[in-house]
C-alpha cells in the first residue's frame, strides 16, 4: 500500500511540474503577444499622424509653416498647428513610456529620439515646447530635452570637425 502512495504522490507532483512549465510558456506567449500588440498600436498612433499630414496637402502645409516659420500663421492657424503638435508629442511620449517599461524594442526608439529632438529643435516647435512643457510626462519632458541636448552636442561636434 506504501508503494502505491508512493508511486500516486509521485504521479501528482510530475503533473504539478508539468503544468506549471505549461503555464510559464503560455504566460510568456501572452507577455509577448501583448508587447507586440502595443508596440503595432503606438506606431500606429503615429504613423496616422503622418497619413493625415500626407493626405491632406492643407494641412501639411500649415503644420510644416508652423514648424518651420510659426510667425507667419494667423492665430486661428497656430491654434490647429498647437494641437497637431500636441498630438504629435502625444503619440511619441506613449512610444516613450511604452519603451520605459519594456513594451518596445531599443532599436525603434533610436529613430523615434532622432525625429523628436529635431521637431523640438524647430522655430515652430521649441516655441511650443518652451511653453508646454507641463503638460507632459516629466520623464518624457527630461528624454526630449536630453533629445535636444545631443543632437545640438552632435551638430557642434560636425561643426567643429568640418573647421579642421
């Protein structure tokens, strides 16, 4: 009788071991599933942004005038150049945060550091930043800044270079 006990306690515990490396792997299937849906969804977010700029010649026109030279748009224009800014910074602090707590690869947030810090660096868009800061996460607040701060470093740098 011992034996059979034995031999039933053993049978239990395998089953145990058995699923529990089950529910690692699918549990690790479903983490990775996840990332990836929200790391297609926050690209999303931004490359419909750029869509609409595409698609509608108007309103790319005003958003690059606003970038680029924002003196020139009348107040009702540097209200809807605000808000498509806003959006823009939006959807790359969501990359950010998603990126901070692992949701996004490294390599994707290179290119997403390189387009903010030269949005920033604009007339149009260190007007804005200079004056909305607050309404941003402000760890996304200090990796623009930091964003700034070295694509300026790298210009001086190539600036210096090319004086040699």
């Amino acid at each position: 009788m011992d034996s059979i006990a034995v031999i039933a306690e053993s049978v239990g515990a395998l089953a145990v071991v058995v699923s529990m490396l089950y529910l690692a792997i699918q549990v690790r299937e479903n983490s990775r599933f996840a990332r990836a849906s929200i790391y297609q969804s926050t690209t999303e977010m931004m490359s419909s942004f750029v869509k609409l700029l595409g698609q509608d010649k108007g309103l790319s026109q005003l958003y690059f005038t606003g970038l680029m030279r924002p003196e020139e748009l009348a107040e009702d224009e540097r209200r809807q150049f605000n808000s498509l800014f806003a959006y823009s910074l939006a959807a790359q602090e969501n990359l950010f945060i998603q990126h901070k707590y692992g949701f996004t690869p490294d390599m994707s947030q290179d290119r997403w550091e390189f387009l903010l810090g030269g949005q920033l660096q604009t007339r149009g868009g260190a007007l804005f930043w200079s004056t909305n800061q607050r309404q941003f996460n402000p760890d996304f607040v200090a990796y623009a800044n930091a964003a700034i701060a070295a694509q300026k470093a790298e210009r001086a740098a190539t600036k210096t270079v090319g004086n040699n």
